[in-house]
C-alpha cells in the first residue's frame, strides 16, 4: 500500500483510558479489551460527549510496549473513580507531527508506522517518542477501516527548511 505522509501541527485531544503493557503480538486482544473497559465506563457514567477509539504508545518498544488505549472525550468529562479507579483521563499529545492514513483491516497498520518512520528518515525528523492511532468508526467491510496513525517529533532537531 502506498501512503502519503504529512507534517502538521495538531492540538491535544482529551481521552478517557486505561494503560496497559504488551507486546506486539498481543496487540489485537489488548487493544478491544482495553476499549471495551472504556466504554463499559462511559456508558455506566452516562457520558454524553464521546467518539472514536484511541491507542496512545508511550514507547517505541516492540518487546513490551507502554500504552494508553481510550475513547474521546469531551473537555468537560472527567473519570470519577468508576471501572476500579482504572479509567482516567488523559489525552492525546500535541505539537508538530508526521502523519498518515491507512485503509484496510488493522493487521496492515504496521505498514503505515513503517512508512512515516521512513519518511521521517529520509527527511532528518526525529521521533519525539509517543506515537498513536485513532481508529474511525467500525464497518464490516475491511476496506473501508480508517485508522489515523501520528508521530510526534522533536521540535529541537527540526530540519531547517
């Protein structure tokens, strides 16, 4: 698959997550979990101001990845303690990031990440750490999956241009 990759600037987006650990092999059965804990709180807590699904990685490590997996969220939602005090809120980073859209089931994501890290490459942009997807909404169709996968980079070793 070819992908375009951009730089722009984004804003902060707020979450309501849980953090989990895995590796990436356990990738495809932590993430639903973790956003089906979530959203059984948002509907307990009657969240009105909610939309898609969000995986924040903390860390780059593929042996066991820190990560923060939620929904968004209104700015004015607030986690009360509900789900065992594990729901809290969070947010997406901000700043200047590469960026790119995969279409298609989730088992080719890895080509999307690959090709923003390549892009940055090519272009002398360092990786600021996190990186995070935001998964449109559902469609039985795999074609038509929209994930949205950001890099945040490092503002202090931007390329002059």
């Amino acid at each position: 698959m070819q992908y375009s990759v951009n730089l722009t600037s984004v804003t902060s987006s707020p979450l309501l997550v849980v953090r989990r650990r895995a590796t990436l092999p356990e990738l495809s059965k932590v993430l639903p979990e973790a956003c089906g804990v979530v959203w059984t709180f948002i509907r307990r807590a009657q969240v009105a101001s909610h939309g898609r699904n969000v995986a924040v990685y903390l860390n780059d490590k593929l042996d066991l990845m820190d990560l923060e997996v939620g929904v968004e969220v209104g700015v004015d939602v607030t986690a009360d303690g509900a789900a065992g005090g594990e729901v809290t809120p969070s947010e997406t980073p901000a700043g200047t990031v590469a960026t790119t859209t995969h279409f298609g089931p989730y088992t080719g994501l890895a080509g999307a990440h690959e090709a923003v890290r390549q892009w940055c490459r090519d272009r002398q942009y360092r990786l600021a750490g996190p990186n995070w997807e935001v998964y449109g909404h559902w469609s039985d169709d795999p074609a038509k999956l929209r994930t949205d996968v950001f890099y945040l980079l490092s503002t202090d070793a931007m390329p002059a241009r």
